[in-house]
C-alpha cells in the first residue's frame, strides 16, 4: 500500500503517463512518458526519485495554484519529494522518466 492517497495515485489518475514496471513490498518503478500537450490531473506521488531519459519542459501546478515551469535534461535526477500535482508538457518535444518511488 502507498498511502491514504490512493485514490489520487498517479497510476490511477493518468494511465496513459504512467506504467509500473516493477513493484515489490519497498518500492514501485514507474516509466512516465508525456507527450508535448499532456496533461495529468492531480494526483499524487510518494517519496520518489527519478532518472530523466528525454529532455524537455513541464509545467507543475501544487494545490495551492503555484506553478512552475522546470527545462528538464537528459541524464537529470530530480527528487521532489511527496506530494500533489498537476503536471503537463509544455514544450516541443516528448519527456521520459524512469521513477522510483518508495512505499511507506
């Protein structure tokens, strides 16, 4: 079980941009790929660390209606912590990560 969040879990709020591709009892790895225009509702991840395979922009949008706009690069790790968002591309070009997230 990730959290009490489950109903706002990225699997289950934006199928198309998110896969698992491996979970075991302490962690789930998720391949996000999302296509210049996507959009993600929001929805919510667990502590989580991710590898960035494509380059790109995408546009994060909290709870509270701050966005941020973050340019993105190959071989970048980013590690933004639990939490809600929105997420959607921005730019030309389609953004790949690898991401593993920890279960608590």
């Amino acid at each position: 079980m990730l959290s009490q969040n489950d109903d706002k879990d990225a699997i289950a709020i934006a199928p198309d941009l998110h896969k698992v591709i491996f979970e075991n009892d302490t962690f789930r790895v998720l391949d996000v790929i999302v296509p210049p225009g996507a959009k993600a509702e929001m929805h919510w991840h667990p502590e989580n660390v991710s590898y960035i395979a494509t380059a790109g922009i995408l546009r994060f949008t909290k709870p509270d209606g701050t966005t941020r706009d973050i340019d993105l690069v190959i071989g970048q790790v980013t590690a933004p912590g639990e939490g809600s968002h929105i997420v959607e591309n921005i730019g030309i070009t389609e953004v790949r990560a690898i991401q593993v997230e920890l279960k608590k």
